[in-house]
C-alpha cells in the first residue's frame, strides 16, 4: 500500500519512484528520461508510435506506450501507479494536441501523483510578465503564420496551461526560456515573471530544462507555481547571485 508523507509521495518499501514521460521521444524528452534513469527512478514513456525507435538506447531500461499523447487510453495505461508525470506540452498540428495531452494527465494521473509540465515564457499565469515587443512581434508571427500552415497552434498551448491552473492538482508550469545545446550547468534559475533581473539573460540549456523538470518532482514548493527559468551560468543569473552574496 503507498501512503503520503508531508507532501512527498513516498511508497512503505523504499521502491523506487515510478515517473511516466510524455512526450519521451523529443529532446527534453530524452533528456528527461536520462535524468531519471540515473536517479534510479521507474520509467514509463509515451510517444507517438512512428517515433518509439527514438528511444532505441533506452531498451531494456524503460517501459514504453507508443501512442499519441493526448489519447485518453493511452494516457490512462501510462500514468496508472506513477508518483510522478512530466508532460512535454507541444504545440505541433492543428488538433489541440496540448489540450487534449495536459487534459488526459490531469484526468488520469494518480490524485497524489506530481505533475510537472513544459512550456515557453509565452504563457502567463497570472497576467503580470512584461514581454519586449520584439518578444511579442514574434510570438505573434509564428504563431500566425505556424496556423496557416497547420504546423502548430501556440493557442492550444495557452489552453492546455489555462486548465493546468485551475486544476486543484499538484502541478508545476515549467516556463522554458530560450534553449541550447550544451553540458549541463547545473539547476537552472527561476523567477515568477519573465521581467525579473535574474531572467534577463534569457538562455537555458536544453538538458538543464530537463534537469529543472525532473527535480521539480520532489520539490513541494514549486506545487501550483509556474516557474520561468534562466542558466545558472548566464550573465544575469551570475549577477544575481554576487548581488545577494555582497
Ligand atoms: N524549442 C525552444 O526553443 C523552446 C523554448 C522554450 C520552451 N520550449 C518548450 O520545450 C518543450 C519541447 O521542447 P523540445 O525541444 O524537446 O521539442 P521537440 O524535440 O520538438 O519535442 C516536442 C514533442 O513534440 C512531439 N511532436 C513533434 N511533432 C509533432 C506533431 N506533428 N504532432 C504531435 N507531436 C509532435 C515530439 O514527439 P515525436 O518524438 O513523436 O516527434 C516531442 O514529444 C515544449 O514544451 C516547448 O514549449 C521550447
């Protein structure tokens, strides 16, 4: 029987923690199911069938629903038991992928499970981020141009975190800033609004996003926060940092 401690899930036991990851196959994805691996943790993933050879080098190792991620079934099968859920939110196709995915996680998941899902510093919780025109010009665009093509619609995305906050849920909104390619360097930086000093520099590496992501699992005071992050090598997370130790 598993039982609740404070606000952790822990299971009597000490089995390892069961985290499923949707959306396995992407980079964060991978990157995601790397961290956990090496915590030692139980790994279910869910991608879309045409792209389970992605995880090729996780064979063996990891547990894999092929399927896409905003079906109910798929999703039902895939979280059963989990302590934890981490959700790629993908903006791609025309068929409100991330509604449909963040909504099934949000129906499906284990009532004490911690849900932490991705996005971009496009998405606003509370109304107060202060977004360069620049920033808005081109959000706007894209997101313009992604619908006319059918590419993607960051409008969906924008809906699928409009439900997350008002889910009574234990979720986390990890808001992604700009990303690179690059070892890791450490646990990324965080603040409520993309305005705030230590965000300015605006760069995050992808495996340090994951790396935020996966940790945020067993950190109960991101619960019902959406985080902007920011590297915690870049100029403005440095400054902050010799800021608060002068
Ligand atoms: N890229 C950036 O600069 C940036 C910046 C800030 C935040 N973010 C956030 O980071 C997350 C994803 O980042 P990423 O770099 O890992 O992206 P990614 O590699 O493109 O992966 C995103 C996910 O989208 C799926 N996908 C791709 N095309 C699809 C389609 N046509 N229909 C349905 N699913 C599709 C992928 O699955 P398959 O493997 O099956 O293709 C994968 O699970 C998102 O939450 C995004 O908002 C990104």
């Amino acid at each position: 029987m598993e039982r609740i401690e404070g606000n952790r899930p822990t299971r009597p036991t000490e089995a390892p923690m069961r985290v499923c990851i949707v959306g396995a196959s992407g980079k964060l994805g991978q990157y995601m199911v790397e961290h956990c691996l090496e915590r030692g943790y139980d790994v279910v993933g869910v991608c879309r069938a045409q792209s389970v050879p992605k995880l090729d080098r996780f064979a063996g190792r990891i547990t894999i629903v092929p399927g896409p991620t905003n079906d109910e079934d798929v999703i039902r099968r895939a979280v059963a038991g989990c302590d934890g859920v981490l959700t790629v939110l993908a903006p791609w196709g025309v068929q409100q992928y991330s509604s449909g995915t963040a909504q099934a996680v949000l129906d499906h998941a284990p009532a004490r499970a911690r849900l932490i899902f991705s996005c971009g510093w496009h998405i606003t919780r509370d109304g107060k981020d202060e977004y360069s025109t620049a920033f808005k010009a081109l959000v706007g665009v894209f997101g313009w141009l992604a619908r006319l093509v059918r590419f993607a619609e960051l409008d969906d995305q924008v809906e699928a975190c409009r439900r997350i906050f008002a889910s009574d849920k234990r979720w986390t909104v990890v808001r992604g800033s700009d990303l690179e390619e690059g070892e890791s360097q450490g646990l990324p930086v965080w603040s409520e609004h993309v305005q705030d000093p230590i965000l300015a520099s605006n760069l995050t590496r992808r495996i340090d996003f994951a790396l935020f992501m996966v940790d945020a699992l067993t950190n109960s005071a991101l619960e019902q926060v959406a985080p902007a992050i920011n590297g915690a090598q870049t100029p403005s997370a440095l400054a902050h940092r010799e800021a608060v130790a002068a």
